[in-house]
C-alpha cells in the first residue's frame, strides 16, 4: 500500500497560505471601482440626456 501522509508545506506553500490569509482586497478594490464608474455613468446619462428633454406627456 502507498502511503498517504502529507509531505511538509514547501515555502512555496507557506507563500500561498499567507497571500490567501491575506483575503481578496485587489478584487474588492477592482469591483468596487467598477461599480463606482457604472453608477457615474448612469447619474450622467440622467442629467445629461434624461432631464434635458422634460417631462413626457
């Protein structure tokens, strides 16, 4: 039978452990602008196309 026991963690592994240890903040800061930029947009599209033109009738 082969033995199953786990080898000792490498420094890669310890490496790894401590950059996900250290959670997600590039892709929260990524989302976060992106969702920034879309709610902009859509206040300028209002001012700038929506209330221009009135009230509809």
């Amino acid at each position: 039978m082969a033995n199953h026991e786990p080898s000792p963690p490498t420094e890669e592994d310890q490496r790894v452990d401590e950059i996900v240890r250290s959670g997600p903040k590039g892709a929260l800061a990524v989302a976060g602008i992106a969702v920034a930029i879309v709610i902009a947009m859509w206040f300028l599209f209002y001012f700038l196309a929506f209330l221009p033109r009135g009230v509809i009738h």
